[in-house]
C-alpha cells in the first residue's frame, strides 16, 4: 500500500484496474473517509479534500473529530518474546523502547514500499 499524509492524517491506496482509478481511506480514525483520483495528483487533492471536508463537517455538526494516533499503545507479548527483546536492547546499549520503535518502524517502512 502507498500513503498520503495531510494535517496529521495518513490515507492509504491502491490502483484499481478494472476502473483505471486509483481509491483511498483515511487510516487512523474510525470513522469511515474516502477518496479516489484517475492520477497521483488527483488523488492527492481528492485525499486532502476529504480530510478538509472531514474536519468542516465534524466542526458543523460538533462533533470531535478522530485524532490519528497519540503514540501510545500497550503490545502483548509472551514472556521468552518480551526477555528475547530486552536482552537485544541492552546488548543494543538502547531502552526497550526505543528498541522497539526502531523495530516496528523499520517494519512497517519495508510493508509501504513493498
């Protein structure tokens, strides 16, 4: 999948061939948004579009609108997996945390340019 990001928000898309269209959604929120083009460019302003008419609408009807990710998030994992990945952050001279930031950032880049 590819990504377009506008005023904190991520789309995601994919090019469809049977209608020569590329479509979209919006990631990150639960309400539903989305957004097509024939061209990049047309769909980058259709993306940024409906994110503008996301945010006018949820303003019109008072509603808060879904704010993409805080940052946070708590991840299972069993106990030999949680030891095996302390044990790598240290020998990294790295925090678990930080540890696992580069790790999930490092996988989720290889999944978008894949």
């Amino acid at each position: 999948m590819n990504a377009l990001h506008h005023k904190h928000y991520s789309g995601v898309f994919a090019y469809e061939p049977d209608d020569d269209t590329f479509h979209g959604e919006v990631v990150g929120i639960r309400d539903v948004v989305h957004f097509s083009g024939r061209s990049i460019d047309e769909l980058r302003a259709s993306f940024q579009e409906a994110v503008d008419d996301y945010l006018a609408t949820c303003a019109e009807i008072g509603k808060q609108p879904d704010k993409p990710y805080s940052g946070r998030f708590v991840v299972r994992v069993s106990p030999e997996v949680h030891r095996l990945a302390e044990t790598a952050a240290k020998a990294s001279g790295k925090s678990l945390n930080a540890f696992a930031c580069e790790a999930l950032e490092t996988a989720a880049r290889s999944v978008q340019t894949s």
